[in-house]
C-alpha cells in the first residue's frame, strides 16, 4: 500500500491559490497598520480632490498586497457611493515605457484605442478628454515602478500635473510601488509633491513570517500537512531577507516535494530541499578544504537532523563521536567542538539558537540551513572516504 501512495503522490495541496504571489488573503498579519493609513490618504479623494503617495520597502514586504487590498477597498467605496472611480494597477516592469502605460490607462475608458500613430501628448489629450466626458476619477497604482523610472518619468509628471490638461482640479491619484529609493530619481518638482506621503515597509521579522505562514496553510493545505516546528524552519530560512514571498515559495515547493515522496506531511528534509533549490546555499567546495573533525561534525549534525528540524549541541556531539569511532579516529574535546561549531554557524551551514522550551539549564539547538542532509551526508561521506590521519586537523 506504501508503494501505491508513494507511485501515486500524497496529495497535500487542497487549493494553490493562496501559496501564489498575488493572491489577496481576508486577513493579512502585519500589514493593517500600513493598509489603514493607505486608506486614510485615499477614501477622502473618493469624491473630490487628489493624492499621491510612494510604498517604499524591499522586496517581498507586502508594499503590492497592501495596494491590491486597498484597490479592492476604493471599488467597493466607489459602488456604494456610485462614484465613477476607475482603478489601474500596472505593473511598470511589464508596461516599460510611457507609451505603454498611458495606453493602459486609456484602454479602462476606451478599450478599442488604438496606440500605433498615437504621440505622447495626443495620448495624455485623448486621456484627458475621456475623463472630463465621464466625469471620472482614476486611481492609478504603477507597481515596481523603479525598474523602468527613466522610461516612465515623463507620464508621471504629466499624470501629476493633469490639471493643466482638464482645466479643473486633477482627477487623478497616484500611488508609486518600489523596492528601490525611488524618490532619489525624482527631481525637485516630483520630490516634493511625494516626500509626505511615503508608506515605509520594513521586512518581516521570523515571528511575522511565521505568522504570515501560519495564515495561509488551512487555506492552502490539507488538515496535518505541516506542524510548527516544520513551519518554524520555514520562517527562520527567510527571516535573513524578511522577504514574505520566499517564505510562500518555499512552503509551495516543499509540499510539493512532500506530495512527489508520497509523504503523509512536510517534513523538514523537504523545507530544505526546496530552500536549497531556490538559492543554493551548498558548494562542494565549500568542504573541500576543511579539516577532517570538522566534516565529520558536519557529518554528524546531517544525520541527526535527517528527520528532524533541529537537535542540540549533545545529540549531536553524539553522532560526531560516532562517525570518528567508524574511522578508528578520536573525537575532539568539548570545547574543541564548540568551536567547530561556531565556524559551521559562520560560513552559513548551520544555524544555533538557545531553547525556549522547558528543559533545565541553557540548551543550544542546531539546524541545518536550506542543505538536504540526505545530499549533506552523501557528499561528506565521498570526501572522507579520501582523508587520512587521526589529528584534529587531519
């Protein structure tokens, strides 16, 4: 029956859905500070008036998620105020150039303009005719709007300055999206008009991730697919970039990989295999020149943590003094192996942290960074097969 379900796949993933990038949850952990402040620039210009405002932070910290929930927000406002709001969200990295975003805003009023011929100043009359016949109001949101300033700088400007255009107080909002410092590009004009308005988002700490994580797998997986400490791992693995969407990528592919093992749940074997396929954090020449007892530490941390997420200084000084006994060679001294340790932890192998659990007296746990240790024992296995000497440093 294990062959069956191992041939067929585990089936862990009930909805993809919320494990992809632009999926809009109900409820979002650790951004309805920044949602609610986003709401207060803009309902007031539901109706009358203009803002524009700058999301500012680095990759994966919620800034597009903000901008989508507050989009769903303003339409929702704008039908129960039967308000003709318009709202275009556009993504600059794919509509590069000024050309390509005004037609984009001018296809939501005219959907049969045609661009070719079309110049930039006929563009922005053709827009501001359109507007001033439907008596509408546009909310434009321009995504990873740093990629592509240099080619955009000059809709920006006009799309700021529409008033002189329409003849009439601007109907247009913008909201500006970037990873990047984006009003360092800005000249003096534009500076000054956002340089109030900027929603600052800083990356999410582990607790945030984990959070955010914890969130979304009984939307996205079934019952018992994943438990804490698994999901803990996951968290800790992109708490070095804060970055939201690596932490998602990484719980998709390792269900994923659960799901292709004919696992019954993720485990911590997978989390690292889908780590490590994302950013490799393993190089075969990494080891190549370390010193014998410190690969057979490494060693010995890989195959105690084969099954599990962590495990601590003892048990795995254990399977250290285990894998030197297979040699005919002496294990290190405590403090000898600490150090060990410590260095494994600095060129980013491994990764310590002090227990918070119940256990008497301070405990140190160890766990494996984004490498598979079923991969991680192979190669150290290969590369001692061909060391000699009992030392330390042998």
């Amino acid at each position: 029956m294990k062959d069956i379900l191992h041939a067929m796949g585990s089936k862990l993933i009930k909805d993809p859905r919320p494990l992809s990038f632009d999926y809009v949850p109900v409820v979002m952990p650790h951004r309805e500070r920044q949602l609610s402040s986003a709401k207060a620039l803009i309902e007031p210009v539901l109706v009358a008036g203009y803002t524009s405002c700058i999301f500012a932070g680095p990759v994966g910290t919620g800034k597009t998620l903000v901008a989508l929930k507050l989009e769903e927000h303003v339409k929702g406002l704008a039908r129960d105020a039967k308000s003709d709001l318009r709202v275009i969200h556009v993504n600059c990295r794919i509509s590069s150039t000024e050309g390509m975003v005004l037609t984009q805003v001018l296809k939501a009023f005219d959907p049969f303009f045609r661009e070719r011929g079309t110049s930039f100043d006929e563009k922005i009359c053709h827009l501001a005719s359109a507007i001033g016949s439907k008596g509408a109001r546009l909310l434009l949101v321009l995504d990873e709007v740093a990629h592509s300033y240099a080619n955009i700088e000059r809709a920006i400007y006009a799309l700021l300055r529409f008033h002189e255009y329409t003849r009439r107080e601007n109907p247009i909002s913008l909201i500006l999206i970037s990873s990047k410092p984006v009003i360092e590009l800005f000249d003096d004009s534009i500076r000054s008009i956002f340089k109030k308005n900027i929603l600052t988002f800083q990356p999410y700490s582990e607790n945030e991730l984990f959070d955010i994580l914890r969130s979304r797998v009984p939307l996205a997986l079934v019952p018992n697919a994943i438990d804490d400490e698994t999901l803990e791992l996951i968290a800790r693995s992109a708490s070095q970039s804060g970055d939201a969407r690596r932490a998602i990528e990484i719980l998709e592919l390792s269900a994923r990989g659960a799901e292709s093992d004919g696992s019954s749940q993720i485990l911590a074997e997978h989390v690292r295999s889908a780590g490590a396929s994302i950013e490799p954090s393993m190089e075969r020449s990494d080891f190549d020149r370390m010193p014998k007892h410190e690969l057979l530490v490494m060693l010995g941390l890989a195959r105690e943590l084969r099954k599990k997420v962590e495990t601590t200084t003892g048990a795995g000084r254990l399977a250290y003094a285990v894998a030197c006994e297979e040699r005919g060679l002496r294990p290190v001294g405590q403090t000898q192996y600490w150090k060990y340790v410590k260095k494994l932890e600095a060129l980013g192998l491994i990764s310590t942290r002090g227990s918070s659990g119940p256990r008497r007296g301070k405990t140190t746990l160890i766990a494996l960074r984004d490498i598979p240790a079923t991969q991680l024992i192979v190669l150290l296995t290969t590369l001692l097969r061909g060391r000699t000497g009992d030392g330390p440093e042998g």
